[in-house]
C-alpha cells in the first residue's frame, strides 16, 4: 500500500476522498476531528487498495466509512478464536480455525446505525468486539510467513449477532448455524479507518475493548486469538482465493451477552463501541425499524 493509515472522507468543496490522516496515534483522529484541526494526505483514486500519493494537503471535513460494500468481494469470520471466550461458552478450542461467511452487504461505517429488522428484534441480540483484517492483494496458498504482505490494514470492528437464530432448536434446528443469525444487513460495522502492518505488524498485542452504552463489556489483548492474523490468513487461502478486498473478522474475546449468568443483551437504542489500540473505534447504535 502507499499508505500507513486510511481514511476516506469528505473535504471543504464536499468532495468525497481517500487520505493519509496527519496524525501520530489513533486517538488523534477523533480529538482533531473534533477541533476541526483533522488534515490529510490526498491519496488518489477510487480503490482504496490501488491508491496514489499526491502530496496535497487536505483538511478533513467529515469522515465516511473507509470501506463500502462495493470494496469488498466477501466477510470472512472465525468463530471460537480467544481462549477465554471459548471458556465461557463451554466449548473446547476446534483445532483449525471454525469458518462461516457474512455478505458484503453487512459492513456498515463506523458511525451508522444498525437497523434490526422485525425478524430479528427481541431474539437476543449481542454485541462481538473483534479485530477485522483486510486483505490487500489477491492471493492462494499463502504461507504464514508470507502472511502479512497480503494484509492492507486492520480495523475495530462488530459482529452483530441474534443469539436466537444462531442457538435456539426452535429457530436454529438442531445444528448451531452462524451464517443467518450474523448476516443481516449493516451487521458487520468496521472503524474509519484501516491502519497498516507497517505500523502495527501482525496485531497480535494490541488491548480490545467493548462498550455499551458507556459500559465496559470486553477488554482483552489479542495476544489471547488461538489461531493469529498469520495463521488465519494461511489457513483461509489453502486452495481458496484469497480475494482483494476480503474482511476477515478474527473473533471475539470473552464478555459477550450470551456468556453471562444473566444476559445483558443488547436493546433498541443502545450505543456500541468497539475500540482496538492504535485502530480506533467503531461506534453504533442499535435501532428496530
């Protein structure tokens, strides 16, 4: 990439752009944002994953999702991936990693709301902190050392998911299946902004928290995966293309709604954030149509 970090985002003449934010840390994004003092790089192009440095310096007006639809062929997930939610969840760790698949039409920017349609309000709604990867150049029977030169950047993002068609027999039928239950539209919000194994290298240390509604739900470092961004993106594209633009979600830590004694799940209105060291966060709210 010619990039560290991405964004894309809307310029003075209301002019929708890619960029390299000027900042030093992600927690400069949001504070200069908001100080109207937010400049970037002009990046140009419309592929975010074929982009040319211009030099110009842009003041950033407003951030838009740094990903749509469009940019992305599939989402690929890992289910059962942190040990300690493996735990709470009272099964045992699958020896390769467990694969279910969302569209591309879930991704949702960072600020959206979800809409929850009727068939899927009230069946349990959670929230799933996870670190997101995305696939940079196409690629098949990659090695994990060769790993991380497919890789464009890493976000924060959210596996919304209803717990009721994913485990309910009355629902669900007899078998756990994933695929339904996570895969409605906007279910898959991502962060502003994708940032660079040049910064952050195989992600593999970097501290994951949820929030809802300003309460702590998850917080754990990804050093915690079973399979990381390395064995994941090896695994993935063993006989199978590996496509540009492919999101893969690596799984969630322990603290979701359905691990609890009494599940706090999640309810119109509610304010979800997923925030990863040195990513950013994604921040949305849950809304019944």
């Amino acid at each position: 990439m010619t990039w560290s970090r991405l964004i894309r985002f809307i310029n003075d003449d209301d002019k929708t752009l890619f960029g390299e934010p000027c900042i030093q840390d992600a927690l400069e994004l949001d504070t200069k944002l908001d100080q109207g003092q937010l400049y970037a790089i002009e990046l140009e192009g419309h592929d975010p994953f074929d982009l040319l440095a211009t030099g110009h310096k842009v003041h950033v007006k407003r951030l838009v999702g740094v990903l749509v639809p469009a940019d992305i062929p599939i989402v690929k997930c890992i289910g059962l991936n942190y040990m300690k939610h493996i735990a709470e969840g009272g099964r045992k760790p699958p020896p390769y990693p467990s694969l279910f698949i969302k569209d591309s039409a879930t991704i949702a920017a960072f600020d959206e709301d979800v809409p929850i349609h009727p068939i899927a309000q009230d069946k349990n709604l959670d929230y799933e902190g996870e670190l997101a990867v995305v696939i940079g150049k196409t690629g098949k029977n990659i090695s994990k050392e060769d790993a991380l030169n497919y890789i464009a950047g890493y976000a924060a993002s959210n596996d919304v998911s209803a717990r009721t068609w994913q485990r309910d027999p009355a629902y669900a039928g007899g078998v756990p299946q994933w695929s339904f239950a996570k895969g409605f539209d906007k279910f898959a919000p991502i962060g502003p902004m994708l940032v660079s194994p040049s910064v952050v290298g195989a992600a593999d240390n970097l501290l994951l928290q949820t929030f809802v509604n300003g309460e702590e739900r998850q917080n754990t470092r990804t050093d915690d995966l079973l399979f990381n961004v390395r064995a994941i993106v090896s695994f993935l594209s063993q006989g199978s293309t590996l496509k540009k633009g492919t999101v893969i979600m690596t799984g969630t830590p322990a603290g979701v709604a359905m691990g609890m004694k009494e599940p706090k799940w999640l309810k119109n209105g509610d304010l979800v954030e997923v925030k990863i060291e040195l990513l950013g966060s994604c921040k949305n709210r849950m809304v019944y149509e």
